[in-house]
C-alpha cells in the first residue's frame, strides 16, 4: 500500500479561501476564551512590572542611566512591547501538533487535500489576529499607564512594526512547527520542547535586551539563529534603536529567516509524509 | 496522622515515581530541563550584572545571594507542592469528585499523586547555588548565621507553597483562570531573585510585604550579609521568614478549605 502523503493543490482562488476560512475560524476560537484572555494579560502584567521594575534599576545603576544604550524610556517601552509579543507571537504555545502525532490524530491532517505546514500556518495567523488586537495591544496600555513610555519619533515606524510583528509570527510558528514535528521520530518531543522553551526564553530578548550579551555572541545569535527575530527586532522596531533604514534591513532579515523557516517546516513535514508510520493505524 | 494514612501516600509517591521511572530516557530529558530552567534564571541575573554594577544600591554578591535563596525555596516547592497548579483539569473536568470520596484529605492525595520526581534536579541545583552564592559572598558565618543560612530556603519554600497552594484554589471560581496563577507563583519566583530596592510603590508594598515575598531573599540576605535596610526595617526582620511563611501557610489552609466546601462538581 502507498503511503499516505498529504495532496498539495496549487495556491489557487478556492485553497486561498480555504486558508481564510480556517483563520478565520481560530480567530473566533480565541476570541470564545476571554476569562483565559483576562487572566493572560493580568500575568503578563505582573510579570511586566516586574521586569520593567528591575531593568530600571539596571539603567540606573549603568554607567550613564542607559542600559547597554537602552535610556529609560525605551528600556520601559521595550519591556511591556515584550510582554505584548510573548501571547502575540506565542512563543510557549502548547505542544499541539505533537500531541496529535503521538496519538495518531494527525492522520486526519495528512488526509486533507491541503498541505498541512500551510493550514495549520492559516490557523496561527487567525490567532494572531486575535492576539495583535488584544495581548499584544493591552500590556502596552498598562505599561503606559504606570510608567513614562518612548512615543516612535519616524511616522515610518508603525508600519514596519506592524509587518516585523507579523514576521516575527511566522518565524515563531515555523520553528515551533519544526520543534513539533520531531515528534514523528521521536513520539515523544519533551526533550526538544523543553530545549526551546529554554533557549526562546533567554536569547529571544524577552528575558533582557540581547545587547546585555557579550558583542560576540548577540552577533551570532543574529547571523546564526532566529532567535533575535522573535521578540528583540520588533521590539527595536517600535523604540527606534537604530536609524529607519538600518530598521527595515533588520525587518527585511526576518522575512528571509520567515522564508527559510517555513520552507524548512515544509521539508521536514513532507520527509515526515514520506518515512514515517503514523500511530493508531 | 496514623501511620496507615502515612503508608498510603507514601504508596501513592511511591507509584508515581515508578511509572515515570519506566521511561528512563523522558525522565533524564525532563530532569536536565529542569536544572536548564533554573540556569536560564540564574544565567538573567549574572547577564544583568554585565551592564550595571549595581542593582537596587546592591553589588553582585549580594543579589546573588538573594537569587539564590530564592532559587533554592523555589525549588522545594515545586517538588513538593508545585504540582497543584494542576487543580484547575481536576475542577474543570470534574475529576476532583473521585479525589474526595476517598477517605483521605483531598490536598495531600493531590500532592502525592501528582509528584514531578524530575524537579528534584531543580532542587540540587538550588541547593549547590546557595554554596555558591555563600561563597562568593564570603559571609561571615556565626552558628546563628548558619542556622539562618539553612532555615532560610526551607522557610521560604514553605512561603511559595502557601502561594501555590492559595492562588490554585482560584480555579474553584474561576475555572478559566489559565495562567493566572502564574504570575504569583513564576512571579514570585523572579521578583525574588532581586532586592525589594528594584521595585516601586504600591508593586512593593502588595508583593514584597503584601504576599511576603520580601521574607524569601531579601530580609535574609541582609541579615546574612549584616548589613542594614535601606528600606528602612529594623536588623531582626532578617530572621523573621519562617513567621511570615508559616503565616502564609495558614492563611493558604484556610483559603484550600473554604475552596474545597464551595467546590460543585461539573455534574453530568
């Protein structure tokens, strides 16, 4: 018998509107969950005090009052843009897809005439939408509440915010897809799970600015890994750390890393299709 | 307790540990994540101290001490209490009902069920911290000091146990209320690893002397390091944690009781 392997149709109309079918439906799905949504952005909140709290006091006891070049203002700004991304971009999302492959429910993905990387991409952009207009939008509103946030100065900012928002997306949906899909070798993903949600939390620039790091290594990490394009280059984005032009570059190195990302998530998925006996058969 | 109550537990811990035992490979995986956790922590605040030379009016040695303090409490009760937070699945499906038609209080059985042996690597870890941090801070240690040095993370484990145990009885009512209590508990966790000195207004007040979390690093720290508060409390409240945690305790048991009375059952 041939191996089941998922049909993929061209990008036409009627798959476009399937896409958007799909989204559309996650965004409903998320936006059902508000008691979660309160009590996502009453932690987000806390944990942003907290930080906001302790890298003040960094600045302040920084050669200057600027945190590795961050001033105050942009340092705050900075912190809550973060606590904002985190549910937007979902770094910690729940080991969805690898609980299905372990239990076999993900035959019902491959069987659809549809590739599964781009569906269940559909399905995270849906999220998203929910996720910009909410966890992204609040803790940025708490944050300028209780402390002097930096307002972006070059009227150009806001729509390469926008757009490294949604790069930074794609990119974490990517790698959280790869990080998944191990589980067809392996069943059980734990281990990899728990790599990323290690190195994501400290080398995304969520935990503190990768510029606290030695030159070397933020340099690496920028090169190597995409990592930075997670929470640190949106974040730059909106408090304007560098001049525009060097800010869309940075923004133009997420798309390549989205671009990369995706095209990895599909290759692993379509060796997946290929070599592997799905559980539950 | 009879001691046939006490064998039961220590049957029901005993079972848990054998059925993660038997994937060898998972546990290894999941005891080094926890110890890579902990060092991401851990990694924070000695990254921070690349850019200030102080934080809060505090040098590196003594905010060291504090994290590790608090790193260490933390871990003993997620090893032992942590497990809680998963209360929310038992109120949400209804699971709770089978817990409490069993003749055995409903808190213990949870808490020996659903034991997490891997988080004992966090508490190795914790516990070599604490040498660490005493060490680089060369404390001047008197018996006295010693007993603080050592009394300190259990007292504060004890405190973040009441704050486990407290803020999981909020899935009684509100049952969608996801990662709420992870910003006492996680929370708690980071504001501990840096002086009360970070931190302003009425965020100090509810969190350091609010909930306690002053009491886990901070106090003790200072005591151990002899010097003074710049918040202005007298040089005893350094020795004061395992009042205020077994303050805290109290008022967990009894939120965990009236919790537990206003519980109803999905139903079918």
């Amino acid at each position: 018998m041939r191996p089941v392997t998922a049909t993929v149709a061209r990008p036409d109309m009627t798959t476009l509107r399937m896409y958007a079918a799909v989204a559309a439906a996650e965004f409903r799905r998320y936006a059902t969950y508000r008691q979660a949504m309160v009590a996502a952005m009453f932690t987000n909140s806390v944990f942003g005090f907290l930080r906001c709290f302790v890298l003040l006091a960094v600045a302040g006891g920084a050669a200057g009052g600027a945190a590795a070049g961050y001033p105050r203002d942009r340092l705050a700004t900075y912190v809550w843009i973060g606590q904002g991304l985190l549910g937007t971009v979902n770094i910690w999302s729940p080991p969805e897809l690898a609980e299905r492959i372990r239990t076999g429910d993900v035959v019902a993905d491959l069987l659809r005439p549809v590739n599964p990387v781009m569906a269940y991409l559909a399905a995270d952009l849906g999220r998203f939408g929910y996720a910009a207009v909410t966890r992204l939008v609040i803790p940025i509103a708490v944050g300028a509440v209780a402390f002097d946030l930096y307002a972006p100065a070059h009227p150009v900012t806001y729509p390469l915010f926008v757009g490294s928002v949604l790069c930074a997306t794609v990119v974490c949906f990517a790698c959280r897809y790869l990080v998944n899909a191990t589980a067809y070798w392996l069943l059980d993903s734990r281990g990899p799970q728990i790599g990323w949600v290690a190195v994501s939390s400290a080398l995304s620039g969520m935990a503190f600015p990768l510029a606290f790091l030695p030159a070397p290594l933020t340099t690496a990490l920028y090169l190597a890994t995409p990592l930075p394009y997670l929470i640190q280059v949106p974040a730059d984005v909106l408090v304007e750390r560098h001049p525009p032009a060097t800010m869309a570059a940075m923004v133009a190195g997420q798309v390549a890393w989205a671009a990369v990302m995706l095209a990895a998530a599909r290759l692993v998925q379509r060796r997946a299709e290929r070599r592997v006996v799905i559980q539950g058969g | 307790m009879a001691d046939g109550t006490l064998a039961i537990y220590r049957r029901l811990v005993a079972a848990q540990v054998r059925s993660q035992a038997q994937y060898r490979a998972s546990f290894l995986v999941e005891l080094c994540g926890t110890v890579l956790f902990a060092s991401v922590d851990v990694l924070a605040v000695l990254v921070v101290f690349r850019v200030a030379r102080s934080v809060g009016g505090f040098e590196f040695r003594a905010v060291f001490l504090m994290a590790a303090l608090s790193t260490c409490a933390f871990a003993l009760a997620d090893l032992t209490v942590g497990s809680i937070e998963r209360i929310r699945a038992y109120v949400r499906t209804g699971l709770l009902d089978a817990v409490l038609v069993r003749p055995l209080g409903a808190l213990p059985q949870l808490l020996a069920a659903d034991v997490a042996p891997k988080r004992v690597g966090r508490v190795l870890f914790g516990i070599g911290l604490v040498g660490v941090a005493a060490h680089t801070a060369r404390l001047d240690l008197t018996p006295a000091r010693w007993l603080l040095l050592l009394v300190t993370p259990v007292a504060g484990a004890v405190l973040f146990g009441a704050i486990f145990v407290a803020s999981a009885t909020v899935a009684f009512w509100w049952i969608d209320s996801g990662e709420f209590a992870a910003a006492l508990t996680y929370g708690g966790r980071d504001l501990t690893s840096y002086p009360m000195t970070v931190y302003g207004g009425l965020f100090r007040r509810v969190f350091a002397y609010g909930l306690g979390f002053a009491f886990v690093g901070y106090y003790p720290a200072l005591a151990l390091l002899g010097r003074r508060d710049p918040l202005g409390l007298p040089a005893v409240t350094g020795w004061l944690g395992p009042v205020v945690a077994l303050g805290a305790a109290g008022v967990a048991a009894s939120a965990w009781k009236v919790a537990i009375r206003h519980y109803r059952s999905t139903g079918s």
